[in-house]
C-alpha cells in the first residue's frame, strides 16, 4: 500500500477553477418594481392582521355573539380557541400553496391567498348569531375561520421570499420590514376600527350588529389587494431559476416533502425555532394583551384598547428602524438582543402591567414592544436566507407554519387557560422568557445573512455602477486569495 499523499492544495484537471462573476451575473433590481413589490406583499400582511386585529379586540363580543353560555372567561377561552383553530390547518396551506409557488410563481400564489383571506374574513360577518341558528353559529364561525388560517398558510411565507428576491442585498432588512410595518398598520386599522365602534356604540347595539361592521370592511380591501397583486411581475430570483431549468435538457427533478425535510433538516429547525421566539411574542401582546387587561386585570375595555392601539402606532416606525440597523449590524446581534431582553425584562414588564397603574401599564406594554420590534423588523429578511430559490417558498411556508401552529397563534389560547389553571398572573412572563432561551439558542445556530446574496441566488444591487463596483471588488478579493495561495506554495 502506498505511503504516498497528495498535497491538499494541489488542484486536478477535473477541478474546474470557479467562473469569475461578470456584471451579467448580478441582479439589478428595479427600484419602481421593487417599491410596488414590497407595498403589494405588505398590503396582503395588513389585509391578514386587519382581521388579527379585528377578531382579537372583539374577543369578548364574539364570546356572547357565538358561545352565550358560560362565564366570560369561558366565553372568552371559546372565541381563543375558535382563532387558534384556524392555525391547526396553516400547515396545510403552506404544503399546499409553497410548493405551488415554487412550481408556478411566487406572484400568482399570492393573488390566491389575497382573495381567499378576504372572502373567509367577509363571511364571518355574515354567520347568524347563537341564538338565531344555534349550535351552527360557531361550527360557521369555525369553518370561516379554517378558510382564512388555509389561506394564510401561503401569505407570510410567499410575501417574505416575494420581498426579499425583489430586494438589494445591502437593503433586504429595511424592505423586508416593511411586511411587518404592513402588519401593524393592518392591526391598528383593525384595532383601531373595533375601539371606535366601541365608543360610538352602545354595548347592545355592538352585540346585535355593529360587531359585523368591520368583516364587511375585508371585500373592498382584499379587492384592492388583489388587483396590485395582479400587476406586478414575477420576482428577478425566480425568473433566472426558471430560466436555468429550462435551459437544462431534463430539469431537477422536484423534492418531494419528505427529501426536502430530511436535506434542510437544519434549516427547518432553526426556521421554526425563530418563528417560535417571534410569533410568541407577537400574539402574546397583539392578540393575548387587550383581554388580559380587560378580562384578568379588570381594566376599562376602551383603556385597554387604546393602550394597545398606542404601544402599536410606536412600533411601527421602529420596525423600520430596527430593519435599517439589522442591514449595518448584522441580523444576528439584533435578534439575540430582542431574545435576551425578553428573558431578562419579561417578569419586570408583566408586574409593571399587573400594577394596573396606567403609565406603568403603558410603560410594561411599550418595553415589551420595542423587544418585539427586534424581530419584527429582522424576520422579513432572516427566514427567506435559510432557502435556496427552487424550495425556498415551499420551505419557508411549511416551517413557518408549522412553528406558527404550534407556537404562535395557540399563545392567547395556552395563557389563558396556564392564568385560569394556576392563578398565576406571571404565566405571560414565564411564556415569553421560554421563547426567549430558544431564540438565543437558535441564533447561535445561524449564519449571518445581511448584505449577502440569498442562498443559491446571483448578488442583487440597484444600479449597473453598483454591478461595475461589486465586481471589481469581488476581483481584487479573488487576487489578493491567488497571491497567497502562490506565497503559500
């Protein structure tokens, strides 16, 4: 046998050297485009959290309307466990319209789950009340529901990859939270429609039929969604895919769910275990926080509604911000920090809000909003970067999902009954402290992603100069790494 071994720098005739990026291989985005992109996949976000924000302050009501007998906290345990039903089948959706957007195209996908959102949020407005048609008054209200949570199933995941394939590399964090920003304006919307109906109303007028107001308000707005989703182009990342596999004689044969699972295995978890820190923090304050104020503190519904509407007006510009600085930070050191502030600020935060002392309310709310916004404003960007573009759709609405399910959106339901179990008005805290390990966790795992080309994607900037200058960059770094590798030989 022989002793002999070949120097490991040593290159063979089959290594081919790797081919030099010319100013045709990168990406030069549209800025118009890229602005209609990021205000069409951010409009669909607002139509889906309108009636987040909507159903979640009309928790109570819908209690009485749909599930009369019992106490509140019955009552209202019911209507969180009619909203968190609609997150059993977003799984569903997502194997359903991931694989088909990235079979068919990110933009037509879309335009499915726009209308779709809207029809289930309208018919909710329609269902009679209990006491009209009995026991099928919350079976509609839940098959309204299980429409709305299919539907979402491909929302968040095809609207992430939709911005962040349409965005510069050096800029994906500040337009990606621009998703998030949607989300909040569709939640203060929704919030915000539901507070004054709330004032103008008289509480038996509200239960009667002006609780139904603000579903019908969806049709119009899903409309109006649909026809700016229908005029945009397919994304520049998912164009060259296409391009290439029909370039090739016999295209990649499809991933099946299986196979995908089993390669991206890592990537899955770490997908899911972001998710679990973000949406657990999300639907703890947005969904969770208006009836624990209301039901569980005793405060005035119009207080606690107006509180939440303000801690949501400020978050929204902080989102922007925390977008812009996770494109010069990094993603990671943004994330972690929001993680570790909710481990270290959750219990003082909750016994600031259960003084029920209104600035310290305000104060707990407002901390645990900014914390929030180290997420809202990474997210966008962070997720789509675990995937290639053949499978990044499919993978990103599957692991969003699936986290969501689990995790998220069953937060209002899971609290309630742990504060309703154990007496225990710090549960909220404890909750949020365990998604905050996690997060800390999971951020370890991962590689930084900003100002870096998606996986599997040519590099992305805004101008033809910008192209001239990352490859002159990218070719002075090529020679400085062949002259060493000379001087090492």
């Amino acid at each position: 046998m022989s002793t002999h071994s070949e120097p490991k720098h040593k290159k063979h005739f089959w290594q081919k050297k790797p081919k030099e990026l010319t100013v045709d291989d990168i990406t030069i985005v549209d800025n118009d485009m890229l602005k209609r992109a990021v205000g069409a996949a951010a409009l669909g976000n607002a139509m889906e959290w309108f009636d987040f924000g909507v159903y979640s302050y009309l928790a109570v009501t819908i209690g009485k309307v749909f599930f009369p007998g019992g106490s509140s906290a019955a009552q209202l345990l019911a209507a969180f466990g009619a909203f968190a039903a609609a997150f059993v089948v977003r799984p569903i959706g997502g194997l359903v319209f991931g694989p088909l957007g990235d079979k068919v195209g990110r933009q037509k996908v879309l335009a499915v789950t726009m209308i779709m959102m809207a029809i289930g949020t309208f018919c909710i407005g329609l269902i009679p009340s209990y006491d009209s048609i009995g026991i099928l008054a919350p079976i509609l209200l839940l098959v309204a529901r299980l429409v709305q949570g299919f539907s979402t199933g491909g929302e968040y995941g095809g609207a992430a990859t939709f911005i962040a394939e349409y965005s510069t590399d050096n800029r994906r964090g500040f337009m990606g939270s621009f998703l998030e920003f949607g989300t909040l304006g569709g939640y203060l919307l929704g919030a915000g429609l539901v507070t004054g109906l709330t004032a103008a109303m008289p509480e038996a007028t509200l239960l009667d039929w002006g609780w139904r107001i603000p579903f019908f308000i969806a049709a119009p707005l899903g409309l109006f969604g649909l026809y700016v989703r229908l005029k945009l182009e397919e994304t520049p990342a998912f164009q060259k895919h296409m391009e290439k596999q029909d370039a090739l004689e016999h295209s990649k044969p499809r991933l099946t769910l299986l196979q995908m699972l089993s390669k991206y295995r890592a990537q899955m978890l770490k997908c899911i275990g972001l998710v679990l820190l973000f949406n657990v923090s999300n639907y703890m304050l947005t969904s969770y926080m208006p009836s624990y104020l209301t039901g569980i503190l005793g405060l005035s519904e119009m207080s606690s509604l107006l509180l939440i509407l303000v801690v949501m007006f400020v978050m929204m510009p902080l989102t922007l911000f925390s977008g812009h600085w996770n494109d010069r930070l990094g993603r990671r050191p943004v994330i972690l920090s929001g993680a570790i502030g909710l481990i270290v600020l959750a219990v003082p935060c909750l016994m600031l809000i259960g003084s029920g002392n209104m600035w310290l309310v305000f104060a707990g709310l407002i901390v645990l909003g900014v914390l929030h916004t180290c997420f809202s404003g990474s997210m966008p960007a962070t997720l789509p970067a675990l995937f290639a573009t053949d499978i990044r759709y499919s993978a990103l609405a599957i692991g969003f999902n699936l986290s969501v399910s689990l995790f998220g959106g069953t937060t209002p339901l899971i609290t309630t009954w742990l504060v309703e179990t154990t007496h225990n008005l710090m549960m909220p805290a404890y909750y949020l402290m365990g998604a905050g390990v996690i997060g800390v966790i999971t951020v370890f795992t991962m590689r930084e992603t900003a100002r870096k080309p998606l996986t599997g994607s040519a590099p992305a900037v805004g101008s033809e100069a910008e192209a001239h200058k990352l490859v002159k960059k990218l070719r002075l770094r090529q020679q400085k790494k062949d002259a060493a590798a000379a001087a090492a030989k």
